[in-house]
C-alpha cells in the first residue's frame, strides 16, 4: 500500500500539490511498466470542515473520493475520530471470539492460566493494533473495546454479578484499553528521548496553539 499526503489551509492548493504527486508516481509507474488499479484507490479529504478538496486523477483516471480510507488495517476516516475502525475491529473480536467460544465459556475445563494465555496471545493483538492512533479517541469509543474485553474476562473467570470489572482486571493483572494506551505512549516517548536524531526531540513540545480539544498521544502522559 501506498499513502500519498497533502496539507494545506487551501483546499484548492492542498489539491494541486497532491496531483503534483500522483504525476510524478505515475511517471514512475510508466517507467518500471507498473499497472496501478485507481478504482481500488480513495481520495480522502482529512478535515472538520463540510467542504472537500476538488477530484485529483491518477492515470487519467479519477480517483474516488471517500470518508474513510484502510491503510496497513487501519481504518482512516475523514475527521479523524477513529469510530470506523474500532466499529470494525469490535465485530473482528466478536468472529474470533466465536471461534474461540468452546476454549474461553465457563464451562470450559482449561485452567485460569491457559484461557489468559489464549485471550492474551490471539484475542487481544486483534483490538491492541493501531492503538498508537485510535488510543486517542473519544471515551465514548474507547469503551466500544473496554466493555468488550470485560465481558471476556468476566466470562473466562465466571464472576458473579457483585464483582466489578475493576477488581477482575486488578486480580488477573490486565490492563485497561486506557492503561494500555498508557502504556504505549510511555513507551515511545522513551524511544524518542534515547533517539540518536537529535530532531526527534522536537516532537515531544506541545503545540502553542491547539484549537481543537482532540487529543495525541503525549496527553496521557502530562
């Protein structure tokens, strides 16, 4: 897969700098004698605003335009809320689950142990995916995979209804969707600072002016 990124105040310029672009890919692709499908391609105009950028071409063939565009199983919509893909990845849980169902239900004989190791080695890397860009999402979609994963863990220690998904997390040493963002952004903020590019720095300094009330990764950990 291949993204092709332009960022502008103007839509109109943000266009011409984005079919600029795509002529010289497809000078490429004409070269090396390459066959690019732009039916399978997505124009996406990635904005909080009504208004979309003007039609760009590849090949003489226009691109469609779109909400929301898959890159490397990453859903991408247009404002950048990141509800398509946890939507998507929530009904992928739900297929593995199925599958897994006669492993993980209370009556299943396998040992506390197993089913953790089952959920943690096949289920879990199913919604964990992409969470250095959807973590960033709205509380209201983040619980979409929270409530999910309670109610597998509830399931494979067979809780009473008294227990608090809470105390089922502390005792089975899981991390919260949140707490695994957490996790994650930590993470690469270490990378960052032990980094030998000095610039890499630069992303850490928040931005002076935010306008918007979105959040990146570096909010969970200040």
């Amino acid at each position: 897969d291949t993204a092709v990124l332009a960022s502008h105040e103007s839509p109109i310029l943000a266009t011409q700098m984005l079919q600029n672009n795509l002529n010289d890919i497809q000078k490429w692709l004409n070269t090396w004698r390459i066959k690019a499908n732009e039916a399978k391609s997505a124009h996406v105009t990635f904005t909080t605003r009504r208004e979309t950028c003007p039609e760009v071409s590849l090949n003489g063939q226009q691109i469609p335009q779109s909400e929301v565009a898959k890159y490397l199983g990453v859903h991408f919509d247009h404002r950048l809320t990141w509800k398509t893909h946890i939507f998507t990845t929530r009904k992928q849980f739900g297929l593995k689950l199925r599958k897994l169902f006669w492993l993980l239900n209370r009556r299943s004989r396998l040992t506390l142990e197993n089913k953790l190791l089952i959920y943690k080695t096949i289920l879990k890397p199913v919604w964990r995916y992409g969470i250095q860009l959807w973590g960033t999402a709205a509380n209201s979609n983040v619980e979409i995979l929270q409530r999910f994963q309670s109610k597998i863990l509830r399931m494979i220690v067979d809780a009473p209804w008294f227990v608090t998904n809470d105390t089922i997390h502390r005792d089975l040493q899981v991390p919260s969707v949140k707490e695994e963002t957490l996790n994650y952004c930590k993470n690469y903020r270490d990378r960052l600072k032990k980094h030998p590019n000095i610039f890499t720095a630069n992303l850490m300094k928040p931005r002076s002016i935010r306008r918007l009330k979105k959040k990146i990764p570096f909010d969970f950990i200040h």
